[in-house]
C-alpha cells in the first residue's frame, strides 16, 4: 500500500513538474537561419500543443504557421513556431507575431558573420509528434556566452512555494486540533469495543466450559 501512496504521488508530482516546464517561458541562446511558412496540421490530440487565438483557428484542421529556424553555438538545430496565443493558455497575450516574424528576419545570419540573438519561448520540440516550442520574443545579444538568469520563473517558483508551505502548515494545524483527536477517539472506542467482546468472550466460555 505504501508503494501505491508513493507512485500516485511521485506522478502527481512529475505532472506538476512537466506542467510548469512546458508553460515557463525559456530562453535560447540561437543564431537565426531562416524563416518560413507552413501549412501545418493541427489535428488529432497532438491540437493541444498548438495555438487556438480564434474560434476560426480553433474550427481549422490545418492552417499557415509561421516558423523560425535555428542554430545554438553548439551546433544544435532549434525550430521555433510562432502563433499568436491571444486571450488562451498559456497567459502570454501574444497579438505580435507579424513584428516578431520580422525581427527574426532582420537577425538572420550566416555562420561567417553570425547575429547572436536569445529567443524567449514555451513548450517542448518532438520530433515524432511535429510539435515545437511557440516563440514570445527574440532580442539581440553581443556574443552566444551571455548569461541569462531567469528570474521570472524563480520568482514565480518561489511564490507557488510560499502558497504549497502556507497550505500544507495550516491543513497540518487543522489536522492536529480536529482529525486527530477524532481518530483518536474513534480508535479509543474500538480498543474499549474490542476489550468488553473479549471479556464477553472469556465470560461465556468459563460459563459454558463448567463440567
């Protein structure tokens, strides 16, 4: 039973973990290479990871999005989509994606004269389910060493934190002046249950155990 009470909360635990990591904003450091539009299928359960601004979108099975494509210092491939999130989730209230599109076509370079940018973004790539990460913003930065700290999502963490702490102290606090010592009361009644079945018990076989 305990493995059972560990498991359920270890994946209640990881489902808030993947939730915040998806919904967070990121930050890459890139070097943007190209852009371009699409048209994308948004149908299926893989819908979810794409952008509903309007209810038209939302009607849509396929629709033209918007793509960023490019390259961290390492070498690694990134490709961006970029949708507007409008008044949905997450509370981005991204309407920009016209200008974002053409800043990341002035920051486009090659790897000769490269233009290091740091692209702000959310949610995940896969390559199996076609799914990439929506781009908020891109800004250009002097080299691909930059340090960046997030300090939003440490802020935030830290708040979600007081509130779990200030909840669970005072569920602790409720459960020790009215749980418990109904528990306790309940277990006290059943022990003093148990005690008189006993002496019942002893009772009738000394009566009916006479010779």
């Amino acid at each position: 039973m305990r493995y059972i009470r560990w498991t359920i909360w270890a994946l209640f635990w990881l489902s808030i973990a993947g939730f915040l990591h998806y919904t967070l904003p990121q930050h890459d450091v890139v070097r943007i290479v190209n852009t371009y539009e699409e048209s994308t299928s948004v149908s299926g359960w893989t819908r979810m990871f794409w952008s509903t601004p309007d209810d038209q979108a939302a009607a849509e099975t396929t629709r033209f999005v918007q793509f960023i494509q490019a390259v961290r210092p390492n070498g690694d491939v990134e490709v961006y989509r970029n949708e507007d999130t409008g008044w949905s989730w997450p509370p981005y209230f991204k309407f920009d994606t016209a200008n974002l599109y053409a800043e990341a076509n002035d920051l486009v370079s090659t790897s000769a004269a490269p233009k290091w940018t740091v692209m702000t973004h959310y949610g995940w790539r896969n390559e199996v389910l076609s799914i990439f990460p929506n781009a908020i913003a891109v800004r250009p930065v002097v080299s691909p060493d930059v340090r960046i700290i997030p300090w939003f999502n440490i802020g935030l963490l830290l708040v979600l934190f007081a509130i779990f702490w200030a909840i669970r102290v005072r569920w602790l606090r409720f459960r020790a002046r009215r749980i418990d010592p109904v528990l306790n009361d309940v277990g006290e009644a059943f022990d003093a249950a148990g005690d008189q079945i006993s002496d019942t018990r002893g009772w009738l076989g000394r009566q009916f155990g006479r010779k």
